[in-house]
C-alpha cells in the first residue's frame, strides 16, 4: 500500500492527524486558485474552506478511482465556479461536471494585438505588470479562467487538468487557447498604451 493510501485509510477511518496532513499537502494549490478565479481574498478563504469541508463530507465515499489530488481539485474547481456564480446571481448548481464539453463562449477572435513578446525580462516581472495580468485573469469566463488557473498557473498538464475539469483533452485545449488570446489581446491594449505614453 502505498504512503498516500495509507493516508487515505487513516483519514477515512478519523485519524484527524492523516486528514491534517492531507490538507497542508493541498490548501497552498486549492487556495491559489480560488484566490484567481474569486478575484479577492475573503472569497478565496471561504472557497478554500467550502472545499476542504466537502472532503471530509465525501471522503467516506472517495474510492481511489483517481488519484486523491485530481479528486480534491475538482472538488475545488466545483468550489470555485459555485461561488462565481453565486457572486453573479446565476444558480448555484452547475459543476465542472455539468458544464462537460459545452462552450458557451462561442468563436473567439482576438480584436487587437501588440507585439509584447519582445519586452524586456525586468518589464514582464514589474508590480505593475503583474497587478495587469491578475486583473486581465479576472475578465475571463470562468470556463476559460479555470483552465487557465490549472493549466498555466499551477502547472498541471493537459491530461492533469482535463482531469480534475472532468473535460476531454481537446476541450482542455481548446479552452486554452481561448483563455491565452483573451489574455494577449488584454496584454495588448496595455501594452499600446505603455508605448504611447513612452513615446
């Protein structure tokens, strides 16, 4: 048996200290997330909350089908897309699961573009460039924000976010791509202006 089925048996049968362990191993990644899909930070602490209370509700039932990372961030995903839409008067109901292939966002087509990928290194890392990108993050639907997070953010592979999204590999991407020329065009536009303020 493996050290994460271990855990997993002594959580399950209560060990509070298998289920600490559990959660430290998870909440820096679940918290993360939430935090960019959420946009603040109270929200994001009530969604880290919210997601680890529904792993003790359903760990009982968790039957090692996947692997306990994949579970636990679907679990948060889940999580997150609820409190969106509650923020947004939308019903509550809908999961990552129930979204599945659908794409609600239809055809994207970026509608301006400035060459940015030639800016300097220290340019990219500025405060200020940062504070653009997590609100740029913020403009996207939370279809494509997801996607995003897991993918780009916190480095999960398409396979790893197709995964926890319960989405096909192919809708992952396409997703992704999506989210990354949203970003580009809203990189873009401040870029354009950095230019015309430097020139």
């Amino acid at each position: 048996m493996s050290s994460e089925s271990a855990l997993l048996e002594r959580a399950k049968q209560g060990d509070q200290a298998a289920l600490a362990e559990i959660i430290a191993a998870h909440q820096g990644r679940v918290y993360n997330v939430a935090l960019r899909m959420c946009g603040n930070v109270e929200d994001a602490e009530e969604t880290l909350q919210e997601t680890f209370l529904n792993v003790i509700k359903a760990l009982p039932r968790f039957e090692g089908r996947s692997q306990l990372a994949t579970w636990l961030y679907r679990i948060a995903s889940n999580a997150c897309l609820s409190r969106r839409r509650r923020g947004a008067g939308q019903p509550e109901t809908l999961s990552v699961d129930e979204a599945g292939e659908t794409d609600e966002e239809g055809d994207f087509t970026p509608q301006f573009f400035v060459d940015w990928s030639h800016a300097p290194e220290e340019e990219l890392l500025t405060a200020e460039l940062q504070a653009v990108m997590a609100e740029a993050i913020t403009q996207l639907p939370p279809s494509l924000r997801i996607v995003f997070v897991w993918r780009d953010l916190e480095g999960l592979s398409i396979q790893e976010t197709a995964e926890v999204l319960g989405l096909s590999e192919g809708t992952v991407k396409v997703r992704l791509h999506r989210a990354r020329l949203k970003l580009r065009e809203l990189l873009s536009s401040y870029f354009a202006t950095r230019q015309v303020k430097e020139s």
